[in-house]
C-alpha cells in the first residue's frame, strides 16, 4: 500500500478493525427524480461490519454541475475527515466523500457516496 503519511488513528487502536473496498461488479446509477447525478461501471464497495455495505463512485462519473459543495463535515477515525454534497435544488447533503483519507483508506480518494434515502441508488 502506498501511503502518505496519513496513518489512520483508527487502525492504530484497533488493528483488529476490518474494512475492505473491491471493484463493484456491475454498473451504478444516481438519479434524483428525473436527472442522472451519476453512472458508473467502475464504482468500489466499501465493505464494514457492522454498518451496509457502500458504494463509492469515481468523481469523473459524478455530474458535479448537479451538485454544490456544503459546509457539512464529518469524521471518521478510520477513513478521515468526509465533506459533502447537496443535489442543486434538491437534497441536501446527499454525497459524501473523504477527499484526503488516512493512508489505509486511500482506494476510497476521488470517489463519492450517496445516500440511498436521499437519492436513488440503482444497481444492475
């Protein structure tokens, strides 16, 4: 793993902790209501127990014209500090990302999430 010197604080008090992140094997559609915020054949899986499985999309497949960046920030001890995404017009903080991740988080940087309640997340 290339690292940055970012090291996860979470992982250092609990090495234990397990969160992987593979290839998603399919194709990933973000809509809100009739408008496409984002499609991609190459979004990751986040993987950690206990909370559902995630999916993060590439920044190049986000309709970032769709999106305005918000103040809303939060932190997580194993992935970093997450800013966030409102739908213009629509839902506010729908996505989230960790543009600067801890070292071990790094296959999660340039990619986004979205909250499923807040948008509609097709899978196929």
């Amino acid at each position: 793993m290339k690292t940055s010197g970012n090291p996860s604080p979470g992982f250092a008090r609990n090495p234990g902790k397990s969160i992987s992140v593979a290839p998603y094997e399919g194709t990933v559609t973000v809509r809100s209501g009739d408008r496409i915020i984002a499609d991609s054949g190459r979004a990751k899986l986040l993987t950690e127990v206990p909370y559902p499985p995630v999916l993060y999309v590439p920044f190049g497949d986000i309709d970032f014209g769709a999106l305005e960046k918000t103040s809303t920030s939060t932190h997580c001890p194993y992935k970093g500090d997450a800013s966030y995404w409102s739908v213009k017009g629509g839902a506010k903080d729908a996505m989230w990302a960790y543009e600067a991740p801890f070292d071990e988080m790094a296959e999660i940087k340039d990619h986004g999430a979205f909250y499923p309640d807040r948008v509609t997340v097709e899978t196929r």
